[in-house]
C-alpha cells in the first residue's frame, strides 16, 4: 500500500507531500547509489542524494567542500536539518519557499520530462567551526520518480561559485529545451526565452574563458578586432552579464558551449 509523507516544520521542503514510495521503491536503492558514488570519484564537486520522502541523505560524497565543516556521517544523521544548521537564519524561509516552488515546477511539467529538469541556484552555506560563508553553486535534477509520478529522489552537485557567477535562480530542461526563472518578488517561475548560440560566440567565451584577449582571440578566429568587440558585447546583452568571464560560467551551466 502507497505510504505518504508530509515535509513540514522548519524544513527545506515544507509543505510537499510525496506519495507512491514504500519500502519496495527501495529494493534496487544499493546499484543506483554505487553508480553516484562512481561519478563522485571521477568530480571535484560534492556530490549528494536527497530522500524527499524520508527527509534525509541517501547519499553524500566524501568530498569536503559541501560540508560546512561536519562529516559526510554527520550530515546523513542530521538529515535536512543539517540545512537549517549550515544556513544563515534569515535565508531559511526564502530558500524553503524556492525549493516548495520547484517541486510544483516538477511536477508541473509531463511526467516523460520530469527528470530532464535541472536546477541552478547560489546558496551561502556557515561553516560551524570558522564561521566563514562560503557561495556555492547549486544544481540538482530529479533522480528518481515514485509510483504516482512525483519527484523522490534529487541528485545534487555543488561546486564554489566562481568570480562572476550570476546570483539567480533558473531551471530547465533539453529536449525539450526550455528555461525559468525565479521571480522572488512574485514568487513564480517565468518563462524564458531559451538562448541559441552562434559557434563564433561559443569560440570567443571559450577563447576568452582561456585567458586570450580580444586581439589575440581576433588573431586565432581570422577576424577583425571590431567583429570580436561586437560579438563579446552582444555576449554580454545576451546574458545580462557584467563581463566575459560571467557570461562564460553562465553558458557552460546551462552547456551551451
């Protein structure tokens, strides 16, 4: 018989209810977690599992830079909570009320594209011992579905937010492409537009993102100075970023490039 559980309190999911999972959705749980652990070898992000449904980590990587200075053990006893511990105070609600809305966003969509759906987000996270923040760039995709449809397990990848990351939420999905973000004064999700590319601005944030100024750039594509210069600011339009370096993070978030 389907089991049911309400996320609520001061938790990072507060009010989602995820229905379809029993004990039986846990039979094959071991062979999935040993592929996560495979990829985590192979990254230098942090790399973790989220149970919606039992509130906790199913999974964590022993990767260090995620854990705000608990143990990967300490944080899978600690469960969700060790959001609230790792969090400063006066984010909780914020972030609580995003995380409820992309759930909704999930499950919103048709359930053939539910886990196509990817999320990127920066978070600041206290180290207990320091007391330091720390901004890490959050991204995360449904991992596994329950019976009913509804997103149960999520993987998560951290990484530390690099000079010129954009400090906005969007999610979206490929095949079909389409893109949100998050509207924190009127707490929805707006669609956008989703950015295409041309390969000579794919060359130049690549060529850039290399260290290449724009005459050496100009040099290595066979173009004038003044086509770069026209290109790199149309870059920066597309994207609405202050520099080169912030729409070339941005471009490979969203593997644009």
């Amino acid at each position: 018989m389907p089991a049911s559980n309400l996320i609520a309190g001061m938790n990072y999911f507060r009010n989602i209810k995820i229905n379809g999972v029993t004990e039986e959705s846990y039979k094959d749980i071991d062979s999935l977690i040993e592929s996560v652990k495979a990829f985590a070898r192979l990254s230098s992000k942090s790399v973790y599992i989220m149970d919606l449904y039992k509130q906790n980590f199913i999974f964590v990587s022993e990767n260090p830079l995620f854990f705000s200075g608990y143990t990967a053990e300490e944080i899978k006893e600690l469960g969700f909570d060790f959001f609230i511990k790792s969090t400063k105070k006066e984010d909780l609600a914020k972030i609580s009320e995003i995380n409820d809305r992309t759930i909704e966003l999930i499950h919103s969509l048709p359930i053939e594209d539910r886990t196509k759906l990817i999320l990127v987000d920066t978070y600041s996270t206290i180290n207990k011992q320091t007391q330091k923040e720390l901004l890490l760039c959050h991204q995360s995709t449904p991992l596994r579905l329950s019976s009913t449809g509804e997103a149960w397990l999520i993987l998560c990848v951290e990484s530390i937010a690099s000079a010129g990351t954009k400090q906005e939420i969007i999610a979206y999905t490929e095949n079909p492409n389409k893109i949100w973000k998050y509207d924190e004064n009127d707490k929805q999700w707006l669609s956008l537009e989703w950015l295409k590319l041309k390969d000579v601005e794919k060359d130049i944030l690549r060529l850039s993102a290399m260290g290449l100024c724009m005459k050496e750039i100009a040099a290595e594509l066979g173009c004038s100075y003044d086509t770069i210069k026209f290109y790199r600011k149309e870059l920066l339009k597309k994207f609405g970023a202050k520099n080169i370096i912030e729409a070339y993070n941005t471009a490979l978030i969203y593997r644009m490039i």
